[in-house]
C-alpha cells in the first residue's frame, strides 16, 4: 500500500477520474473529504465495494484541520458518565498508535500543574480520572510501552517538565499520556490516499448541489461544469455543511479556537499543559509545544448561529479569554503581541438543548431515502463512525460487501521504519530523520526531490515536500500547499514568505 503509484493523487489523476465517475454507476458516493469522508471511502473500497468520494474544496478543508491535534482516550466522557463514548475513543487512539498510523500518532506527556486554584479535592478527583484511563487504555489493550500511566510529581520536576510556570504555590504537578498528531490534515491525506490504493475516486473541488437516493448532481468548480455522479448510495459525511445537503439534519455547530504562540514565548517547554478553566468542572484548556518552537493554545467551546462559513474566524474575544486562562497559571505573562496566529474549528454537534461544552460527542448515524448522514463525533473516533456509516449504507442498498478491514488496515507511510539508505550522507541525517517522521516508511521516495529541491519554505520544510504534496499528496493550488499539506499558512506572516514557492510547485 506505500506504493504511490497506486495512491499518488494529483491533478491528472483527478481529470481521469473524473472522466470516469460521469460514465459510471458506483456502489458508494461518499460527500465531504475530512477524517470521517476519507475513513469512509477507505472503508467501503477495502470491502470491494466501487467508491467516488468528492469535496466541494479540499482534503481535511474543515473541521478536520482546526482540532487540537490530540488523539485522545475519551477521558473528560468519562468525566460525564458517558463510557461508552469512552471506551470507544480509547480503543480507537489504540488502533492508530498500534497498527494504522503509528508514524503520525505517538503518545504525548501532558502536566496538569498543582497551583492554589486547585483543591487537594479536585487533585483526587483528576488523580482518579487519570487511572480510569488507564484501565480503558488496558481494556483497549493499547500497550502501556506505546502510552505510559499516570504519576505524581514534584513540583521541581513539573517545573522542569513547563520551566514558564509559576513556582508560586506550586504543590507539583499530575503527569498523564494521551495521543497526538503533529498535523491533523496529514492524517487525513494519508487515509484519502490510503483509500485511492484501494480503488477509490478521490475528487476534490467537486461540489455536490444536490443528493438523491440514487446520485447526485455535482459541479466541477475548477471548471463550472455540472453532471452527474450515479451510486447504489450516498453518504453525506459533510461536517458541520452536512444539514445543507440533508434538511432532515439539525445541528448546532461550537466554536473552537485555539492561539499559535511565537517561538521563544514559553521556552524549554517539554511537556502539554491541562489548565483548569475557571469555573468549569472538568474543563481543561490545553497548552501543546510543537517541533518548531512553537505553542498551540486551546480550546474554547461557544455555540455558534447562523450560516456555516467556509473559514471560521478566531474572534478576539476567544483570543482574551484564552490568554487569560494561560496566564493564571505562568510565572511572566504572555502577551497579546506573542500570538503570531489564530485559528477555529467548528464542530459538527447534533441540535439539544443546553451548552453545546455539555453536548455528547457520540456520532449518530442517520438513514433514509438512500441518503447515509453521519454527524457528530471527533477526529479519534473517525474509523469507527466510518464503519458504521458503511455498515449502514450496505444495508439500506443491500449491497453484497465484505467485512471492516480498517481497523487493521495500515495507512499509506504506515509501514517499518526505513534505515537510513547509502544515497543519504552523514551530513543530512537530520534532514533524513525529519522525513521519517512526516511520511514514515515512503521518507526514501520523498528524499530524492527534497535533495534536488533543499530551499526551505517555513517550518523546516523544503520546496522538495511541496512538490511531492503536488505529485502525490492531490494539492491543486497554493492554498492546499500552505493551508493543508503543510501548516505554514496558519501565521500571516510565513504565509506571505512561503507563498512564491508554493506557486512555483504547483506551476
């Protein structure tokens, strides 16, 4: 399946196919190509069933770009009562740290420090949380060598973990492990191209302007033209766009955004933060250091009304409220002048009544008149709302398809490790490892355009990756180059600097 002869997307690809997609009939139409769109492309191929699977823009387009990276055990459901919810989320982290992405998901130490604020009470009550985890992660049977157990520490460790935080009262601090991505639309390229392997019609810039039971009607938006795509059945799997293709759909969408703070604002930072949110009970917001030297900032939860945009603003007064959830914990305080960026996700939650933050995260599955809608969720659970929308569409169309593979089913990259090949010297080494650990076991076919193209873009790529995301990875435009095949795009100003590159790799 690393071959990218049979998982290459790019824009030959895509007029081939599209070509195809008018003249045939498939078992599958799936709409929308974000985690749970792609998850179930891949799900029905790899079953034998035939598959088209469109976007109106681009892979991970929304929500499934705007998350907090983390791919988590579903501790804060647990919080709520709601186990199954997750045990689910447990057992799915175990699948892409285990067998289908372990060379974009690896497990991440986490500290929530043990300030005033925090009573000897709610320690107990965190400490508690934390080791029911860790018994979902044994029931998950995730090895505890890919996600250690909680502990107690100092508070000199804790501060060594987070030198920023203040000393002032410090008790110590509670160290947990959770799942992360490095960059959440990489996992979502990797399961679109995964599915392509298997078959698939993967079409982005392909807006679905209507959905039958049998079809739908489709406009090419690169060039205007209209036809249509005919299918056994269709799964809307459109996000937070999904009640626009289905009135039978109600949601309410919730705001999430998270700040993108400069290089140096909280330096030597090993491990994530979990900061109580004032006020709230089992509501943490999260401080991430990335490999760049920078530090996400997140996560805020506010309904929101009205149309659903494109590209969700990050208004101000999320930016404030999240500073100040920061600062309350930090020895010196972190201005508005370190926020190089911002950006929000909405997530797609069914319509209750209530705080969309006590909102279950459970999927729903919706069927009728040929139409699959699958809302809900999160970016952990993507494979298994997968499965059940498949599960789901087989037999609303009776159509005669194998059992789920998925779980077991590494995605592109996801194979051993490479060695270092003779072709790579000494001097390159780190150039070497940084490609192992963005595209994992395919890091030997990327290495010959990344040598042949070393000019760097922003956050140590190169113009090499850029062109390997056009040849392989189905970028169309700069705005896939900056925005989703890499995250350059998320600070205006390396945007601006990487924008002449990304033209000239797609030129």
């Amino acid at each position: 399946m690393d071959s990218s002869l049979d998982s290459s997307l790019n824009a030959r690809r895509r007029t081939r196919e599209l070509k195809l997609v008018a003249e045939e009939r498939v078992d599958v139409l799936v709409v929308g190509l974000g985690a749970t769109g792609a998850g179930a492309a891949l799900d029905a191929a790899s079953r034998g069933l035939s598959v088209a699977a469109i976007d109106a823009h681009d892979l991970a387009f929304g929500t499934s770009r705007w998350s907090s990276k983390l791919i988590h055990g579903g501790l804060r459901y647990l919080a709520k009562g709601q186990v199954g919810v997750a045990y689910e989320s447990a057992a799915e982290r175990g699948v892409l740290l285990a067998r289908t992405a372990p060379h974009l998901v690896r497990a991440h130490p986490y500290v929530l420090p043990l300030t005033p604020e925090v009573s000897r009470r709610q320690q107990a009550l965190v400490m508690a949380g934390y080791r029911l985890g860790d018994a979902l992660r044994t029931a998950a049977r995730t090895p505890r060598r890919l996600l250690p157990g909680p502990s107690r520490l100092t508070a000199a460790r804790t501060r060594r973990l987070v030198p920023a935080l203040d000393g002032g009262g410090l008790r110590g601090g509670l160290l947990s492990w959770d799942g992360r991505l490095l960059d959440d639309a990489r996992l979502v390229v990797a399961v679109a191209r995964t599915a392509a392997g298997h078959g698939a019609r993967v079409l982005t810039r392909c807006r679905a302007l209507e959905l039958t039971g049998t079809g739908a009607r489709v406009r090419d938006e690169l060039t205007g033209e209209e036809f249509t795509i005919r299918a056994r059945v269709v799964i809307n799997a459109a996000g937070v766009w999904a009640g626009g293709l289905d009135p039978s759909v109600r949601l309410r969408p919730s705001r999430g955004t998270h700040l993108v703070l400069r290089p140096g604002t909280l330096p030597g930072m090993y491990a994530g933060l979990h900061v109580p949110i004032p006020g709230e009970r089992n509501r943490f917001a999260l401080v991430l250091p990335q490999p760049d030297g920078r530090v996400h900032v997140g996560l805020t939860d506010v309904a929101v009304d009205g149309p659903v945009p494109d590209v969700p603003e990050a208004p101000e007064e999320d930016v404030r409220t999240l500073l100040e959830v920061l600062n309350g914990v930090l020895e010196a305080e972190v201005t508005r002048e370190a926020v190089a960026g911002a950006y929000a996700g909405l997530r797609p939650l069914l319509a209750a009544d209530g705080r969309t933050a006590d909102l279950s995260r459970r999927h729903a599955v919706l069927a009728g008149d040929g139409v699959v809608t699958v809302v809900g969720g999160k970016l952990t659970t993507y494979r298994r709302m997968a499965q059940d929308a498949v599960d789901r569409a087989a037999e609303l169309a009776d159509l005669r398809a194998g059992r789920c593979r998925t779980a077991r089913l590494p995605l592109v990259g996801a194979g051993p490790a490479p060695r270092r090949p003779s072709s790579v010297p000494e001097r390159a080494a780190g150039t070497w490892r940084r490609l192992t650990e963005r595209y994992g076991s395919e890091a030997g076919a990327v290495w010959p355009l990344v040598r042949e193209h070393p000019e760097p873009v922003g956050l140590g790529l190169t113009e090499g990756d850029l062109l390997w995301s056009v040849r392989h990875e189905g970028a169309l435009d700069a705005a896939d180059l900056l925005d989703r095949r890499t995250r350059i795009g998320l600070v205006p100003g390396d945007r601006q600097a990487a924008a002449e590159a990304a033209e000239s790799a797609i030129a």
